[in-house]
C-alpha cells in the first residue's frame, strides 16, 4: 500500500498537542464506535496523514471549533510519525477506525481487494507544489529527464503525483531519479545540500522554501486551477476513509463526523485564512521553518484547493484512475461508483441548509 504524504514538520510539537489523544487510544481509552454502537454519543478514533500540514487542516480544524462535540461525536484525533504506519494503513487494519488521507487510496485498497471507501471530499488538488533549485534549471515536468526529485516516501503519494506529471511529458521512470526526502527540515536540506533538485511538497514546506530563497514553484498542483492544468482536471486529494464494513456497523457515528467536516469545510469557505491560522494550534503555524506571517501567506495562496460544500468534484475520480493506469495499477476491477459516495455530504448540508457549489461527481466521476 502506497503510504500517502507523510512527514509532518513540528513533529515533536504535534505529538505532544495530541498526546492526550494518543494515550486515550493506547490505554484503551474509550471504546470506538465499531465496538460499542449502543453509545448514545459515539467515541471515533482518525488518524491524519501529517496533521499539521496545510493541506490537512480541516480534521484539526473541526477540533478546534468543536464540531465534533457539536454534531454528537468524541473524536479522538492522531498523526502519522516518521518511520510509522501510514493513516490508511492503520484505518485498513482497524488500529482507528477512519483516515484523513487521499482519495486514491481507495483506489489502491481496492485494487488489492479491500473495501474502502471516501466519504467525504475536502479538497480538489494534492495541495503540492514541485520546489525546484535555481541551479536544477527545471521549469516544469519537460526538465524532470536526468534530475532527481524529492518524495516524501518512495511509494508514497507524492511519488506516484511525481511519476504522473512526468508520464503526461514522455518520460519514463528511468529517464529521472526519485528520493525520500519527507518534508519540513529534511526536504529543505535535501535541497541545500543538491542531493535533490526538486522535492514535491505543501505548505509550511513551501514557505519555508519560497522565504529562504533555496527554491521557487515549477509545477502547481496547490490549487484546483493549477491541478487541472498539470494533471487534466480536479485532482481529488484529503477526504474521509473508512472501510466499508465500519460505515455499514456505524452509520450513524459516520454521519456525525461528515456533519463536522463540511460545517468545517463551509466555515473555512467564509473565513479568512487569518482566521483560520488562529484557530489552529500554535505549533502548527510557527515553528523553526515558517513565521506566522509566512503560513498565513501560503494558506492565502493555496485555499482554492478547499471544497466549500464536501462533495466530490464531477471528473475527479476519472482523473485519478487515468493517473493510476499510467502508473501500472490495476484498476480492471476496480469500480468509480464503488470508492467514493456523496450521500453523507449530501445530507450535511441539508442539515445545515447550506447551498452545494461544488458540481459533483455520479457513478461515472
């Protein structure tokens, strides 16, 4: 299984902001909804594929204004660590019961002949930006051939997003190098060092990069606009996994927790990223990378990539399957109508009586 973006920078600062979390899970803690469905308000474990990244922001988001605890769920909140398992992987395991991660996990999962699936869509783009180094001389995807490109993970989503631009150019894995980089301190060192030439990776990583003068943008799959015009359209990234058998033993507590997602998705549609960077925790949007100033600017830039309303954007799903066919996974079994629904976010809304804007995908994406 591809173990999606990974590392997360303030790790050690985010470790001890979800330290209650995390020992309310290891010690047993309360039961998760999958073991104790007659609770009158369910206990859900998610764990997020680097929580302190920009482009992960709405599951501690939601914590943080507490619409958890508003729409009827204990949300138990952790985070993926170096060298630890993937959020996928746990949530496929059943170590917690959902993931925030990237849709095309369902893809992989169910590829493999597991059943998980995305229910709910917090962004249209990975959120990813390709840092290239003045002296690299890359300008876009056309410059990868002979390069080496930093990855979080080899495997990784970042890796499978740097195989697709580069397969969109003509060139095949053996014309550039891929390495692991993660993010945060050792992606930019990988950078200062020239064992890389270009990493792919997110806000604060990207500020950090941009204000230290190591690297600029060359390929921008931050935003919906940029996405569609490197990969061919909406790019799916940060949803709500969860395998199916646990949806079907808790729908109700699945419910509550889409209910607190796209209340979130709405509040950051209608406020500043100002706003949004003071609701977070403070370890998140300062550390030894990035100022606050800095994660402000970067969360300015690349909001678009938020979806006002949760829902999945018509097309995305068949651009992530074109995106895995060129990289040889096998997707002959594999339906679109089977890895995602909108039923919950669909029902979100109404609860809330807000508008969906966003023009969702059916059965065919």
């Amino acid at each position: 299984m591809h173990p999606m973006m990974k590392r997360t920078i303030p790790a050690v600062a985010a470790a001890g902001i979800l330290a209650i979390s995390l020992a309310a899970c290891s010690a047993g803690g309360s039961n998760s909804a999958g073991s104790s469905g007659s609770a009158a308000i369910p206990t859900v474990k998610m764990m997020v594929g680097g929580i302190d990244k920009q482009i992960y922001l709405p599951y501690q988001l939601a914590e943080s204004l507490g619409f958890y605890k508003k729409y009827g769920v204990n949300m138990e909140l952790s985070t993926e660590a170096n060298g630890g398992v993937g959020a996928e992987d746990a949530m496929a395991s059943g170590s917690v019961d959902l993931a925030g991660a990237w849709y095309i996990h369902t893809v992989d999962f169910q590829s493999k002949g597991k059943d998980v699936i995305n229910l709910v869509q917090l962004s249209g783009a990975p959120g990813e930006r390709e840092m290239c180094t003045a002296k690299s001389g890359v300008k876009s995807a056309a410059d990868f051939k002979g390069k080496t490109l930093g990855v979080t993970d080899l495997g990784s989503g970042t890796d499978e997003l740097t195989q697709f631009i580069a397969s969109k150019q003509g060139l095949t894995r053996s014309q550039y190098q891929t390495l692991a980089v993660h993010a945060g301190s050792t992606a930019i060192a990988a950078l200062q060092r020239g064992s890389a030439d270009c990493v792919m990776t997110t806000q604060p990583t990207v500020g950090a990069l941009t204000s230290l003068k190591v690297a600029t943008t060359s390929v921008d799959l931050a935003t919906t606009a940029g996405a569609t015009k490197a990969l061919g359209g909406a790019w799916p990234a940060a949803g709500l996994l969860a395998r199916a058998d646990w949806v079907k033993a808790n729908p109700d507590a699945a419910q509550k927790v889409v209910d607190a997602l796209v209340a979130t998705m709405h509040w950051i549609h209608t406020h500043s990223a100002t706003e949004i960077a003071n609701k977070l925790p403070a370890a998140f949007v300062q550390n030894s990378t990035i100022s606050k100033a800095q994660y402000i600017a970067g969360l300015t830039t690349d909001k678009d990539q938020f979806l006002p309303d949760g829902l999945m954007p018509a097309g995305g799903p068949k651009v992530i399957f074109a995106m895995e066919k060129a990289i040889g996974v096998d997707t002959s079994k594999v339906t679109i109508a089977a890895t995602f629904t909108n039923k919950y976010a669909y029902a979100a809304n109404k609860l809330e009586g807000f508008t969906t804007t966003t023009k969702a995908a059916g059965a065919n994406g």
